[in-house]
C-alpha cells in the first residue's frame, strides 16, 4: 500500500551500509591484515586514504 517510501529509503540504506562498510574495512580490517601481511604503515594509511575517497562517492 504504501511502497513509495520504501524504494525511496532503499538506496539510502544501501549507501548508509556501503559507507559503514567501507569505514569498518578502513578503521578495523585494513590494519589488521596490514599487520598480518607486514605492510608499512604508509602503505596502510594510502589504503586506508583510498578507501575513504571511495566511500565518499557513495
């Protein structure tokens, strides 16, 4: 009945996750396999740059 509401809230929910998503790899994941592999830390920070420049597009 009231379907508008939620397609229009569906692309605002998938961004919302993307953005969480793409911020859990860069505080979190990202350094921890950083480590793991042995990867310096401004190899990390670049990553982690890269990573926030791409959630921004969402």
């Amino acid at each position: 009945m009231n379907q508008k509401p939620q397609t229009q809230n569906q692309p605002e929910m998938a961004s919302l996750l993307l953005g969480a998503g793409f911020a859990l790899a860069s505080l979190i994941i990202l350094p921890a396999v950083a480590q793991r592999v042995g990867l310096g830390s401004s190899v990390t920070i670049a990553l982690r740059g890269a990573l926030m420049r791409a959630a921004n597009r969402f």
